[in-house]
C-alpha cells in the first residue's frame, strides 16, 4: 500500500465482527480510542451476506440498518483519522457469484456515496471456500471492480482467493488486469504454520500484492489456544514486507478470538479487566509498532 504521496505505508488496524451481530462497537468513542490508544490506524467493517440477518438473507429493514452502520462506520473512522475496509463478508455462500447482482449494486452504491473519501477501501469477498475456484473468483472481480472504477478510479480495491483466502498463488498464476488490487490471504495462526508463511513469502518475493485483512492468534476456528510464537513469526513476515493486515475482532463473543471478554459491556475507554488473552496481546502489539 502506498498513500496519498507514494510512500510506502503499512495499514495496521482490527476487523469489527458481524456488523448485524455487533453493531454497537460501532460508535465515535470505540474508533477514536482505538487510534490513540492501540495506535490502530485502521478499522475493517465485516459486513457478513449470507449468515443471519446477512445482507442478502435478511429483510430490507435489516438491509438499511447495515447500510446505515457502514455509513456511520466509515464517518467515525475519517472523523478519527483511521483508513476504513468496507468488507463484503461471504462466508457460508462460499462462491462470491452467488451474489453477485447483490453485490454489483452495494458498491455502485458504495463507491458513489464515498467517492470523495480518500481513506477507503473495498473488499469485495472476504473467503470464497467450497472449492470454489480462483476462475470464478476472477471472473466475478472483473463485472464487480468496473462499478467501483467508474465512482472511485484510484480505489484500493482487496480480493478474496481461494480456500478461505489462502490459495494467493493461484491469483499470482493468473492476476486480474488491474494495477491497484491487491489480493488478500488470511490466517489463524495456531493452525497455519511455516507452509502458509512460506506461500506468503514467495508470492510476495515474485511481486503479488498482497493484503492480510483477516488474521487471528488461535486457531482456524476462531477458538482454541493462542498460539503467539506463531502470531509473532507472522507478524515479523508482515513487517519484513510492509504488509498490511488486520487483526479479528472487535467483539466480546466467547471466543478465543474475539479481544475483549465476553463479561465486557464497555463499548469504548476499554480497561485491562475488558481484554481477554488475545486482546491484551494485540492491543500491546499495536502499542509498541512506529506509527505514522
């Protein structure tokens, strides 16, 4: 990623859960906090399709209270001085074309109502899984990128890969004729390991662009042990290569995953006695990396 002038810059920043789930971590004071206090410098909204009351499964009330929290999200985030990830969650569908049409018009839509907003960027499928394949995923970018292009020329734009975001090399094989996406991988990393890392590496070193908007300490489930020697060889890969990425998630779900504990009813102002494991060790993290 490079900003306005450039420079090489590194986004580093915390996914929220499912907006439709945990709209309420959402709000002014949690982003403002975040920045100055973790020295985030961006938030990714997770937007989820086709889970309850997913975009494209629940009602149109529903709809427009998720378009009106990514409005609010993405306000509070420029108001905070944070970059922002508008994340068109696919999870459960597996293959981004079974909403495509769904998806054409969220980021016509998107892109036109942040088209003067410098600061943000859109995914367009989080983790196409199922087998479904890199042609597909490919195919589907090039009818949904063109709408964001039309508003936004100047977009950074993240694409989903294969297996959960994992298979990169199957986009480097066959990239899409664009010159400002960048292709995401995602990991846990008490499940992936040195082969994965490895991937990374290669990809990158054979000049992929690649975005870690997803990333997690336990394992691929977003539950069980932390594993932090893992977390630490992958954020020092990251760091070797000014790869940005985000950590998941900004919620108190009981789950290894999420930072805060599931007792936490702060919604801003967080204290040690909000964090569980994961939390406190990310929230450090962030402490402790120069910022920009």
């Amino acid at each position: 990623v490079v900003d306005k002038n450039q420079s090489v810059f590194q986004i580093q920043g915390i996914s929220t859960h499912n907006l439709a789930w945990y709209p309420e971590y959402v709000n002014q004071s949690a982003f403002t906090f975040m920045k100055k206090n973790w020295k985030v410098n961006a938030v990714r909204l997770a937007m989820y399709t086709a889970e309850y009351n997913g975009y494209c499964t629940g009602d149109a009330s529903n709809r427009r209270k998720l378009e009106a929290c990514i409005d609010n999200g993405v306000k509070y985030a420029t108001n905070a001085g944070l970059y922002v990830i508008i994340d068109w969650h696919i999870l459960s569908d597996c293959d981004p074309n079974q909403n495509k049409d769904e998806a054409i018009a969220f980021f016509r839509e998107m892109a036109e109502v942040f088209a003067d907003n410098d600061n943000v960027l859109y995914e367009i499928c989080n983790e196409p899984n199922g087998g479904t394949s890199w042609d597909s995923i490919k195919s589907y970018a090039e009818e949904v990128i063109p709408v964001i292009r039309a508003q936004k020329p100047d977009a950074v734009i993240l694409v989903g890969t294969p297996t959960w975001s994992q298979e990169i090399d199957k986009a480097a094989a066959s990239p899409l004729d664009d010159s400002n996406v960048m292709y995401t991988l995602h990991f846990y990393a008490g499940t992936h390991k040195d082969d994965l890392r490895n991937r990374l590496e290669t990809c990158v070193q054979n000049g992929l662009p690649v975005f870690v908007s997803e990333f997690g300490m336990c394992d691929a489930s977003g539950n069980g042990a932390n594993d932090f020697v893992s977390t630490s060889k992958w954020l020092d890969l990251l760091n070797k290569y000014q790869i940005s990425f985000c950590c998941w998630n900004l919620a108190n779900k009981d789950e290894s995953s999420s930072v805060f504990k599931a007792s936490s009813t702060a919604l801003s102002d967080w204290t040690d006695d909000d964090f569980n494991e994961s939390g406190r060790w990310i929230r450090d993290y962030f402490r402790g990396m120069p910022q920009k």
